[in-house]
C-alpha cells in the first residue's frame, strides 16, 4: 500500500460528521488538488470549518500560498538550458528502467 493509498484508507474510513483538524486539513488539500469531495466530505468539511477557527485561518493561508505561487509561475521568466533537459529526461528514464 502506498502512501497516498495509506492516508485514502485512514481518512475514508474514520471520516464521520465531526471532523479532526488533521482530517479537515487533508480534505482541504485533497480538494485544493482534485477540486472535488464527496456530499459527506463536502458537508464534513463545512460543518467543522463552522465552528473550528484554525482551520479557517490554514483554508485562508493555503489559498494565499496557492495565489502567490501561481503568479510566480506564471511571471517566471526562468526556462531550463537544453542540457540540463536532457539530463533530467536521461535521469528520469534510467529510473524508470530500474538502472
């Protein structure tokens, strides 16, 4: 089982209508990334972030990390040399073939 499959199992077996911080911080990222919870993830989180204030204030500090990094990206004028691709395609498919 990997990681990710770990925290899936964790999460979506203990994921009731009273959230912990921990799982409503995993649901805020995990919708953050796939943009899309289930009705009882969804209202999970809604009722947690109704009455727990730390959470809020990670949703809002998320959101303005996630904002400042895309205009970063996005202005970013730096662009990698064509050798240093090659190196990166040469190290990613020796580690794809296990060498």
């Amino acid at each position: 089982m990997s990681g990710d499959d770990k925290h899936t199992h964790y999460f979506a077996s203990t994921i009731g209508w009273n959230l912990c911080c921990k799982q409503a911080t995993y649901l805020l990222l995990k919708k953050e990334e796939v943009k899309e919870l289930s009705f009882k993830e969804e209202w999970a989180l809604k009722f947690h972030l109704s009455f727990c204030k730390f959470c809020k204030l990670f949703r809002k500090q998320s959101a303005i990390l996630n904002q400042m990094i895309g205009k970063t990206v996005l202005t970013s004028k730096a662009q990698l040399l064509q050798r240093d691709k090659d190196k990166l395609k040469l190290l990613i498919n020796s580690n794809l073939n296990g060498n």
